[in-house]
C-alpha cells in the first residue's frame, strides 16, 4: 500500500472516530438531560444512590456501543483484521475474535498445525459456542450441540443441524508479506512448514 493511499485512509479513520467521539458526547449528555426530567417529574423519589446506579449503566451501554462500532469501523477500513500471533494457536482452546461480520468467531490450530478459523455462533439458535475443545468438539451450552472442531459439523442428535462456517485466514510474517492464505472453501496455498511460522500472524482477510 503506498503513502498516498495511507494518508487519507488514516485521515478518514480520525474523522470517523471523532465522529463517534461527538455522538457518544451527545449521547452522554441525552442522559444527563433525561435523568434531570425524571428528577422534575418525580423528586424525591429517586435516591442519589439510584440516580448514580441508573447513570453509570446508561454510560456503560454507551461505551459497550461505541466499542462496538469501533470495531465496525476496523473491519470496514482494513482488508485484514489480526486474530492472533500463530504461536499462541492452540488445539484444545479457541481465540475468541470478532469476524467481518460482527458475529463471534474461533481461532484454533488445526490437526495440520495450520489455523482453523470457525463461526462461534452456533447454528442452532445463535448463542456463542464454548473454545474448550473436549473429545475433538466444542460445545454450545444453549441447548446442548457439540461441533466437530475441525470440520464445524454438529454431533447426530444436536439441536444444530448445519455445520458452523469455517472463515478464510492468511499469515503474514513480520513485515506484513503474505506467507500462506486459506479460502472459505479451505484450498490452503503457501508456507505449510510450522518451523518457518514461528514468528507469524494470523488475520482474517476481507477477500
Ligand atoms: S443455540 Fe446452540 S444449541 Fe441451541
């Protein structure tokens, strides 16, 4: 990626994160003016302690929103998103992260020592599935489907019927060049040796 690409890229990302910062003021601020017209309306009737507990939540959910669209934002700006360092890959417990998207993911490493990246959201009815891996499954505790972890398919008598989607991965070493690529329909190209993946990352890719 030249200069020239980067710096309104970078340019943009300050706009829209200050553009977040002003809403989520403005949000702030929304609270503060309804708290104070539930303060006319009903006095004393709202403790101090209660008033203070109703603040902080609303600005809690503010902040857990405005993570969230910061996260949009990464994944709308950036071909890449980095899931993990491939070192710290394991086979018994998954690396939560958050897919293009929006929906929650696992990164494991696979019985190839390659990563294997799968949907976290199970197919039953769409809680999140557990990163413990047990007997080669992973379980969603909703309403008990345990997923293949190398294949995404549910056991025969899971509620879940469909597999959970495996999603496309590429490594790239140290200085950002792609190592090895995996597609959504798991056709791996590149450097499959672990010893030479040592000092890799793993990242989802847009494309
Ligand atoms: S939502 Fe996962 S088993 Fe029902």
């Amino acid at each position: 990626m030249t200069d020239s690409v980067k710096v309104p890229q970078t340019a943009r990302r300050h706009f829209l994160k200050g553009f977040i910062g002003i809403i989520s003021g403005a949000a702030i601020l929304s609270v503060g003016a309804v708290a104070q017209v539930f303060a006319y309306f009903f006095g004393s009737k709202i403790t101090k302690p209660e008033k203070v507990k109703f603040l902080k939540t609303s600005i809690e959910r503010m902040q857990a929103v405005t993570s969230q669209n910061e996260l949009a934002l990464e994944r709308v700006e950036n071909d890449y998103i980095l899931v993990s360092q491939y070192n710290d890959l394991s086979k018994t417990s998954g690396i939560y992260f958050i897919d293009y998207t929006m929906k929650p993911a696992l990164a494991f490493l696979g019985d190839n020592d390659l990563p294997n990246l799968l949907s976290a959201k199970c197919t039953h009815l769409g809680c999140t599935v557990g990163n413990e891996v047990n007997n080669g499954t992973i379980l969603c505790p909703c309403h008990i489907s345990y997923f293949n972890v190398q294949t995404g398919v549910p056991n025969a008598g899971s509620p879940a019927k469909l597999p959970l989607p495996k999603l496309n991965w590429v490594i790239k070493d140290k200085q950002g060049k792609i190592l090895t690529t995996c597609t959504d329909d798991g056709k791996i190209t590149g450097v499959m040796d672990k010893k030479l993946l040592q000092d890799s990352a793993v990242y989802i890719s847009k494309v």
